[in-house]
C-alpha cells in the first residue's frame, strides 16, 4: 500500500509516505573522450620562454619562444603575437608574427595580418591576399591521380641514362 492513501472508519484520508527503493546504477560503457573546446589566452603582456605542452586550444597575444606540442588542439597566433619555434598542432591559424615550421594534422590558416617565415606541412593550407609569407608548404595527402612525375622527380626514371653512356642528340635542321 506504499504511496497510496489509507481510509480510515471516519472516510478522511490520511497521507501516506512514498518509500522510493533505489537500485545501484549498472555502469555503462564510458564514450570516447570528447576535445575540448576550452582555450587558453597568453595576454599582449606575458611573455614565455621555453616548451609548451596542452590538451586545450592555446592563443598567443604576447611573446612565446620555444616548441609547442597540442596535436589534438588548436594553436593561434592572435594580431599582437609573436612566436619563435616549432609547433604541432592539430589546426593552426596565424594573424600575428610566426617565425619556425609548423606541423599540423588539419589545416593551416595564415591570414592577411600575418608575417611568416618558415615552413609548413598540413593536410590543407590558405593564404590571404596581403600576408606576407617565406618558406615551403609540404601538404599531406594522397594524389590525385598515379602518375612518373613523382619518381622523375627523385631522379628516377623508366629509363637509366647513367648506364648507357651519353646519348647524342641531332638537331634535324642542321643535318643537310
């Protein structure tokens, strides 16, 4: 008769407690950690000397000199920054100065307010009309399509010239 009410003889009805009875929780399958969207902020006036390691997004509004590891994370120069080293970082967007190769697993954003002097290797890269970039892009994907261009550029060719001497080679309007 739990959380229901008695009737006495006199048909008043009297409140009767509700006795909950809890069961212990089976614990389910936790899901895969989730990246966070969490970031931190070095101000225009810190400035840091040395190795940088994070699991949250990192932007730069000061002075960073040194290496930074956050490849699941992203890592932003903000217009005031000014960073000194190599980074690895899941995206990486650049409006301030960048001086040092990047390593990115997503993309690469430098922007119309950038200075960039180095080199980057992404899976994509944009460059804004008006940002001033030296250096090399190495983009990481497969190709489009199959083709000799990339052995004949590592100096490998279907056919071997170095065994066979050199070759001479006519030029038909002076035979005569």
């Amino acid at each position: 008769m739990l959380g229901k009410t008695k009737k006495p003889e006199n048909d008043s009805p009297v409140p009767v407690e509700k006795k909950e009875i809890v069961k212990p929780a089976v614990p389910s399958p936790q899901p895969a950690p989730a990246v966070t969207e969490e970031k931190t902020t070095i101000g225009p006036n810190i400035s840091i000397e040395g190795q940088v390691n994070g699991k949250e997004h990192l932007v730069i509004e000061g002075s960073l000199k040194g290496n930074v590891a956050m490849e699941k994370h992203n890592f932003t120069v903000g217009a005031n920054g000014r960073v000194e080293g190599e980074i690895k970082a899941h995206n990486v967007s650049i409006s301030g100065q960048l001086e040092g190769t990047i390593s990115a697993l997503g993309r690469v954003e430098v922007t119309k307010k950038a200075d960039f002097f180095g080199d980057i290797r992404a899976k994509s890269i944009s460059v804004e009309d008006g940002a001033y970039f030296k250096g090399s892009i190495e983009l990481n994907r497969e190709p489009h399509r199959k083709s000799n261009f990339a052995a004949g550029a590592r100096g490998q060719s279907g056919s071997d010239t170095s065994k066979s001497g050199p070759s001479t080679v006519t030029d038909p309007r002076k035979e005569g």
